[in-house]
C-alpha cells in the first residue's frame, strides 16, 4: 500500500542510499584499544537491507550496535550491523501479527522513555542502537501547504565526484599492534577513514520478538526524539535524537560500561544539522529516485531550485553508468502477511551525494 506522510508524529521518512558494503565501510569506529574497525553485517541481514530515497515505517533499515546482543561471549565495544524494522514490537506483544497493535511505535519520544512499558523494558535491558540514514524528512506546516526537507549532517565538499570512500581494512585482516610501527598505525588508520558521504547517526530501540505460535524472531526498533533545535524549530517542534560523532556513539552503544539513565543525557536538542526544501514528489512512499532530495524554490511551486550544482548533478545522472547496488524488494519477496512500502526503482547515488554537498544548502 502507498504510504503518504502524517503531519502526527515527526521523522516518518528517512533515505539511506548506499549498498551494503558502504553503509559498513562509513559505520567505521575506534575499538578500546584506539584501532579503527569496520562493522560486519549480522549473517543474513546483508540480504535484508535495500538502499532507498525514501524510506518509510515498516521498511529494513540499517541498525548499529553491540555485537554481545547477538553473541554473549563478544566484547560489548564491538558493534556489528543488522537490518531491523521500522516500528518497534515489543518482546511481549501477544498477538501473531504484528500490525494488530493499536498504536503507533515509529518514534518515541525521550522525555516519557521510563513511563511506557513498551520502551522502558529494552531502555533498561540495554538495548540500545544506533539507525544509519543519509537525513531524514520533515514537513513544515503553513496554513494549508505543507513543505518537505531534507535534513542530514554537514558535508566534507572535498569529497570526489562517484567517490565511494576509502576502503576500510575488515577487522579479522587488521595487522597486529605489535608488527606496526607507530608512523604505519598513523598511516594505516588515514587509510581506513571513510570520505564519503558522512551518515546521520540517530538513537534508536529495539527488540526482539517472536510470534506466540512460533516462527522466526523479529527484531524491530524505534527512533528516539527531542525537542527540536534552535535551527529546526521553525520546520517541527521535534526532532530524531542525533549522536554526533564517534564518542557519542560508542557511549550510546556500550551498555557493559554506560548505565541506561547516564546514557540518556546524550540525547537533547543538536545545532549540527543542515537542511534544504524538496518537493512534494517524496510525498508518496513509491517514488524512490534522487529528485526525492533535489532542492526546490518553495515559492515557486512544482519547479525544481536551478542551480550550476544541481544541473551538473542532473548531467551526472543521466550521462553515469549505474553502479552495483542492490535492487529494492518488490512485494513478491516480503514475509507473508506484510505489504510493501519499499518503492520499487533505485537510481545511481553517488553523483547525488557529491552534489548535495556543494548545492548551496541552507542551514537556519
């Protein structure tokens, strides 16, 4: 069924368009012992995971977090990847179908984490996560029009055209500490860092939950939010509880170490985002192509923003050979019971990002 966006809640869309193997490479982290390490996926998660313009609730997307939720004996500062569902289902949820619960679990907000059940048992459980996007949209209501943004972090414009990244050694074919010199970990690690596009790091829960007749488990998460920003205020009155920067991350994710009401005081409102208008084309969950992102002149309706950045990323487009990305999941290969919202084409996304980054953004 075709989605179309509720101005109820906040953060019911994200885009997170790079393949599998970048979305590992740019999820790059420090280890305790300094090393820098690349996130594998979880086994079988690689398959359940499809790049999309516009992602909606009930959709896979890309989960970070501590391998000991999956392994019990791994280091608790060791982060793996998994592809859960958007909307979070409790352990505890009775029903074999989940989407017989009668309320909303998209997002949560911070503030009453400890007064619903539904997320005070993971909240204190640790589990806790950390959900990749390229941004997130928002609509702005004004009188009776409602405008759509794209929100993401600032970006490196030194970033080359199609550029993917660096290459990030797998943990297992790191070299031992003991056979580097210092210069060689100091270069190694300037190696390893990811270029490109910098994905936004959201708090997030999750859960693990398996169907009262039995079947195989389900892990699903939820977006935490905050009050918004001094700079968003003036889109929606919230916003996703960004992490910004490694540290944050590791905090939020080491539950061995970081107690659940002290890892709480991470999240509050961030200046440290950037955003731009689009159209209403991401409107509609099925449309899934770069024009979901492409900087529009709000007073002029149904006319895209002309800009020499955006007629070179259109130019890139069109003239780009498609890259080796995987191709989002149409409704025949979803579980039983559950109707796609994956939109059905995914174009080229590497000339886009390099675009966006020098497009002029505005950042209020």
């Amino acid at each position: 069924m075709t989605q179309r966006f509720s101005l109820k809640g906040m953060c019911g869309r994200t885009a997170c368009t790079l393949a599998p193997d970048e979305v590992s490479r740019a999820s790059g982290y420090r280890d305790r012992s300094g090393k820098r390490r690349r996130p594998q996926w979880r086994d079988g998660d690689m398959d359940k995971y499809r790049p999309s313009y516009n992602k909606s609730p009930q959709s896979n997307s890309p989960v970070l977090l501590s391998h000991r939720h999956f392994k019990k004996d791994a280091p608790v500062d060791e982060f793996v990847l998994a592809a859960m569902r958007w909307g979070l289902v409790p352990a505890w949820f009775k029903e074999n179908d989940p989407s017989k619960m009668q309320y909303s679990t998209n997002n949560c907000r911070r503030e009453s984490l400890l007064e619903k059940k539904t997320y005070k048992d993971p909240l204190l459980k640790g589990q806790r996560c950390v959900i990749l996007a390229d941004g997130f949209y928002e609509w702005r209501r004004k009188d009776k029009d409602k405008q759509p943004f794209f929100i993401y972090f600032p970006q490196n414009k030194q970033t080359l055209p199609g550029s993917a990244g660096a290459q990030c050694d797998d943990v297992k074919q790191e070299c031992p500490s003991d056979t580097q010199t210092p210069e060689q970990e100091e270069n190694q690690d300037e190696e390893c860092r990811w270029t490109g596009w910098r994905l936004l790091t959201i708090a997030g829960l999750f859960d693990c939950w398996t169907p009262p007749s039995g079947g195989e488990p389900l892990y699903t998460y939820t977006v935490i939010t905050v009050d918004a920003s001094s700079d968003l205020q003036s889109i929606h009155d919230r916003m996703p509880a960004v992490l910004d920067g490694e540290e944050e991350v590791r905090r939020w994710l080491n539950f061995g170490e970081v107690r659940s009401l002290e890892a709480l005081e991470l999240l509050s409102p961030r200046d440290v985002l950037t955003f731009h208008p689009v159209s209403s084309f991401v409107n509609n969950s099925r449309n899934n192509s770069p024009e979901c992102l492409q900087p529009v002149d709000p007073n002029i309706k149904k006319k895209p923003l002309e800009t020499a950045s955006s007629k070179m990323m259109m130019s890139w487009l069109k003239s780009s050979t498609p890259t080796k990305r995987k191709e989002p999941e149409d409704s025949a290969s979803t579980e039983a019971g559950e109707k796609s919202t994956e939109p059905k084409q995914l174009k080229k996304a590497g000339p886009l990002q390099q675009w966006l980054q020098g497009s002029g953004s505005s950042k209020k």
